[in-house]
C-alpha cells in the first residue's frame, strides 16, 4: 500500500514536469533565440532595437486606446444587459449565451468584409472612423466580456440582493453602483483584461480596415526580421502574464471572491 | 380596520393561480404567521405584500392607503431572507446602516441607529467583521437589524430559520419574538414549521392550496380548528372510523365499541363518518370506571410499541386495524405496556370531534400512518 502511494505521486510529478517543460520550453528557446541578436553573444539588441522603432510606441499606444475604447463601450453595452437578462428575463439566457459564441463561429475575415460593406457608403459612411474597429473589437470581446460578467453576476445571488436592497428603500442607481458592481469587481477586471488582451494583438480586423494597430505591426516585424519577432513574443508574453497577475493581485481580499477567468473558476 | 389588509389578492403565473381570492387583516403590533404546506402560496402572498410581486387582482392597503401599485422601494417595509440576503461586500456596520444612507440619515444619527442595532441583536463586536467571517445563525441576525434599522412600518419575514441548524432555531426565534414585542413592530411571518409559528405568533394563518383555511390564536388553531384540514395539519391526530348509531345522542360505533361525542350527528344517520382525537385527550382508564362515566369514553386497544419523545411519552396501540397514538408525560413512575397488552383508554366525550367523510386530510404530520409507527 505505501509503495503503491509512492508510485502514485512519483507518477503525478513526472506528469506535472512533462507539462511544464511542455510550455516552458518553446518559451525558453524563443527567449533564448531573442537573445541571439548579435552574432555570437547573448544580448538585449532585439529588445532595443523593437524600443527603438517609433512605430513599436505608435501602434503599441494606438491599439491601448482603441483598447480602453472597446472595454468602455463593452462594459457599457453588456454589463447592464448581462443584469437585466439575469434579473427579468432569465429565459432568455441560452439564447443569449449562443449568441456570445458567435464571433468563435464567424471568423473576423467576414465580420470586417461586413463590416465595410455595409458602411461603405452615406449616409453609413463609417469605414474610415475608428468608431468602427471599436464596434468591430466589441464584437470580437463580447463572449470574454458577457462570460465573465455572467458568471460574476451568477455567484452572487443577484436577485435576493436586488430585492434585499429594494426593500431597504434603493433605486436601480443605488442598486447597481452600492450593491452589484462592487460585488462584480473580479469579473469586471477579468473581463477588462481579457479584451485588452484580445485587442492589443488582433490582426484582422486592423488590416482589412487599414489601421496602425499593433498587431499588424507585429505582423510586419515577423515577416521582415528574425530576432525582433521573438522578443515580441516575449513582451506580449509577460504582458499577458503581467495582467493575470494584476487580476490576482485586485481582486485579493474581496471577500468571497474566487479568480474568474471568461467565466472559468 | 387592520393595519394591513389584504383584499380578494389573487395571483396568477401564466395559467397557474396560485393565490385564491385571499383576505386577510393584520393588526397593529401583531405577530401574525403564515403556516402551510410547500407551495400553499406563502411565499407569493408576502412577496405581494413586500410588492415583490404584483397580484393579479385585489387589493392590498397599508395603514389604509391601497399600495398594491407601489413599488417595494417605497413601501417602506422590512424584509427578512431564506438565505439571509447581506451585501458580501459590506461589513456588518455598513449592512445595517445600507437602508440608513439611502434614507439620507444625517452621519451621527446613522452611527447611532446602527450601534443600537448592533445591541439588539447583541452583537457590538462583529460590526467590522463581513458576511462571510460570521455563522449563519449571526447573520440572518445582522440580516434583521438591517431590515429594522429603518423603522419599517411592518416586517415581513420568509422562513428566516429554516437554513439553520434546530438548537439555533429555536434560540433565534425566541430573538424574533422579543425584539418585534419590544419594538412593537407588525410583523408577517412565513413558515411551514407549526412548532415555531405556534411558539412565535399572536395570529396565525393556516394557509392550503392558494387560501387561507383559517385564522386565530395558536389556542384557537390548536383547539378549535375550524376545518378538517386544519385539525390535521396542526399536531398529531388520532381518526377513527366508525358508523352512527344515535345521532340523537351522537352515538357511534367504532369497531364494535360504541362511544359517544358531542358533533352534531345530524344526517349522518347510519353512515360512515371518521372522529378525531388529539393524542393528549387520551389516558388510561381507571380500574373502577367500567361502569363509564356519562361523559368518558373508554375502547381497548392492544399496545404496539413506545416512543421517547423528550417530555412526553407516546403510546402506539392498535384499534381494530388503526394505529392510535396516546401521550403521557414523561416519569420513572410510568408503567410501559408491552407488545401485545391490552390497554384500556378513556376520552372525553368532547374531546372527540367529527370528521366528515370526504373531507380533505393535510397529509404532512397529520393522522396516523404506518410510517409513523415505525
Ligand atoms: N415566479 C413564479 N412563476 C411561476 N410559478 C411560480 C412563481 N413563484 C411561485 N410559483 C408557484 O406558485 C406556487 C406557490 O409558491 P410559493 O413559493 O408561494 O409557495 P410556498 O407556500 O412559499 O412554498 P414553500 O413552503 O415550498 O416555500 C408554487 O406552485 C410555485 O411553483
Ligand atoms: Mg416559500
């Protein structure tokens, strides 16, 4: 019996060593080979020369705007329709829900060729405006952003609370600012970041409606340089990571609340 | 004229009526409690009282102003959770105190109110402690200081104890009681426990299918039931069948016995009708009495099995082919019967009440079953 427990957690830490050498190693051969820049050291000269172009900034501060945009309007859009469907109208639930995986199903190519058919000409005239790669990127974020916001709302008993509030004298506004949203901080930040995520690196969309996005640049570096594109990766890479650690970090000490992640525990 | 009233309320969910035609008035200062079976209506009746919910028809008024429009927001009414219902994201201090800034108290009044709170429900200590650091019991007790922290008009409680384990229960309900006596505060209770709403209420309304079947003191309730229904919901019952044989003299013969009751008999000459008797009107007959007194009934019945209820101890015997409950209180001196005697016992005649054939019977704690023997 002792034996056979021993083999057990020997066997579960040869599988968790497998796994993490799964994902770390590419990781560390990219990280390895953005060092290579300069012919026989290792050096930092891909980091400086990706800070060194303009553009790197540009498009990297281009996309953080349309970036908050999209979060702003997302948020502004979902959350009150997330709590309305959850609060009035829970049958309409699945519907909405398939509704949400939509842009999984339909690959941007066709969403942005709709896109700029469809407003191509006045009075719609709005492919040249940014308002529409936001609405693009809403579209893009809204599974992250309506996961996330439903399963905040789910684990927190939105109805009694709505209704304890109520008969304590609350209006919708008391109602959503004192009493929901702050009970939804997890799922809001989780929801920020994954579309900030999804945005900063989205490549379709900006194309085919010719912005100076950052994932079009990083685009352009991979096809033209060699060493660049892998620090590239690594920087997105600890931004991604860089977020995730930010959600752990905010949301530490709200009470009851669990990291969620696009409405995964 | 009550301080609340309900008129005619009928609520429906699509095709499914769910309240009748219910009235019903509760007094200023009164505890009044809805008791019934699940899914009677009890919920739905508060939430339409709260305004929660809005009925179909009828009429509900508070202090004489028809509210049945209003919206729970300004109805100024209190209301008290299943699952205690407190803001995860507020400490004690600012759950209590939730209802006092939308009201707009002035700070100093407000920290006031919700220390005073804190001592009702003696809890000064926990004010910066949140929801989850407490134990349910606790919080469904910050639950009711916040509802009465606003000075409600009434205060409307859906089953508050049930999430709890029994010895709290019974701790908190004795909470409820004292601080709605102190405050003198109109309280609506919903519970389908009759042990607490008998040991609670001043009024209670025994609720079934969507109605109201009838309302009075836990005294009244108990004693004087006024439907079948009723008789059986509340307590334990002994029914025993038999035919009429006098329904002059309310003579009945029950399995060859024949016993007499005070019900009017009238109409039911010669048929079958069903007698109910609580387990406590009964007690084992003296020696001297075979005579029978004019007012006693004596049958003899054979003894099943005993059961240890704390206080009192429940006889099992069989009549005929039914199951009969006898209680008796609790001493060393008691002589238990074994399988197989034969006990004699004896009622009052007035302890024994008609049942008319047909009549409906609440299943749940109600009769004499065979599970119950077990
Ligand atoms: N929102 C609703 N939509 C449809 N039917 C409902 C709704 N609310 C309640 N009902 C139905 O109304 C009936 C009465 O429900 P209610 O909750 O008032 O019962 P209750 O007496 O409180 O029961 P319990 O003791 O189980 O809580 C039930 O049959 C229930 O299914
Ligand atoms: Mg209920």
């Amino acid at each position: 019996m002792k034996n056979g427990g021993a083999t057990r957690k020997a066997m579960s830490w040869f599988w968790l060593i497998i796994g993490l050498l799964y994902f770390f190693i590419p990781l560390l051969s990219t990280f390895l080979f953005s060092l290579k820049g300069k012919k026989g050291v290792l050096s930092f000269v891909a980091y400086q020369h990706v800070f060194a172009d303009p553009k790197f900034l540009q498009s990297f501060l281009f996309s953080l705007q349309m970036s908050v945009y999209t979060i702003i309007v997302g948020l502004v859009l979902i959350v009150p329709t997330a709590i309305l469907i959850n609060l009035k109208i829970p049958k309409a639930k699945p519907v909405i829900e398939l509704f949400s995986l939509m842009p999984f199903v339909i690959p941007p190519v066709v969403l942005a060729f709709g896109l700029i058919k469809f407003y191509a000409n006045p009075p719609l005239a709005l492919v040249s405006s940014p308002a529409l790669l936001v609405a693009g990127y809403v579209v893009i974020s809204f599974p992250y952003i309506y996961r996330s916001v439903d399963t905040g709302l789910t684990s927190m008993d939105l109805k009694v609370l709505t209704e304890a509030a109520q008969s304590l004298g609350a209006g919708w506004l008391s109602i959503l600012f004192k009493v929901i949203l702050p009970n939804l901080r997890t799922a809001l930040l989780s929801a920020t970041f994954l579309t900030f995520a999804t945005v900063i690196g989205e490549l379709t969309l900006a194309v085919l409606l010719a912005w100076p996005a950052f994932g079009p640049y990083m685009a352009h570096v991979g096809r033209d340089l060699a060493y660049e594109p892998a620090a590239l990766a690594i920087l997105s890479f600890m931004m991604t990571w860089g977020s995730i650690s930010l959600i752990q970090f905010l949301s530490r000490g709200i009470p009851g609340a669990k990291s969620e992640i696009g409405g995964l525990h | 004229m009550g301080f609340i009233e309900l008129h005619e309320i009928t609520k429906s969910f699509a095709n499914n009526t769910v309240v009748k035609n219910l009235s019903l008035s509760v007094e200023e200062g009164k505890f009044l409690s809805f008791l019934g079976g699940s899914g009677c209506g009890k919920t739905t009746t508060l939430r339409m009282i709260a305004g929660f919910e809005t009925p179909t028809s009828g009429r509900i008024l508070i202090e004489g102003k028809d509210v049945s429009r209003v919206p729970p927001a300004r109805r100024n009414l209190g209301m008290v959770f299943q699952n205690y219902a407190l803001f995860p994201n507020m400490t004690v201090r600012k759950n209590i105190a939730f209802g006092l800034k939308i009201a707009k108290v002035p700070a100093q009044e407000m920290h006031a109110r919700v220390d005073e709170m804190l001592a009702l429900i003696h809890m000064e200590n926990y004010g910066d402690r949140y929801p989850h650091q407490l134990s349910g019991g606790q919080q469904q007790r910050v639950a009711l200081a916040r509802a009465i922290a606003v000075r409600p008009k009434a205060l409307l409680l859906d089953e508050p104890l049930s999430a709890l384990d029994a010895k709290i229960r019974v701790q908190l309900r004795d909470d409820i009681r004292n601080i709605q006596q102190e405050l003198g505060i109109t309280t609506i209770y919903v519970t389908h426990d009759q042990e607490e709403a008998m040991s609670i209420s001043d009024q209670i309304a025994v609720m079934r299918n969507g109605g109201i079947e009838q309302v009075g003191t836990p005294f009244d309730i108990y004693n004087t039931p006024a439907t079948s229904y009723v008789a059986s919901f509340i307590g334990t019952l002994n029914l025993l069948e038999g035919y009429v044989v006098d329904a002059a003299l309310g003579k009945v013969d029950l399995n060859g016995t024949t016993v007499r009751t005070v019900s009017d008999l009238r109409g039911f000459e010669g048929k079958k009708i069903r007698l109910t008797v609580r387990p406590e009107a009964l007690s084992v007959a003296r020696q001297d009495d075979a005579g029978s007194a004019s007012d006693v009934n004596n049958i003899t019945g054979t003894a099943e099995r005993v059961k240890f209820l704390g206080s009192t101890v429940r006889f099992v015997m069989k009549f005929g082919e039914t199951y009969m409950f006898m209680d008796r209180f609790n001493s060393s001196q008691l002589v238990l019967p074994k399988k197989g005697d034969s006990i004699r016992v004896s009622f009052a005649i007035d302890a024994c009440r008609l049942l008319p054939e047909g009549d409906a019977i609440a299943m749940p704690g109600s009769g004499v079953s065979d599970e119950m023997i077990q």
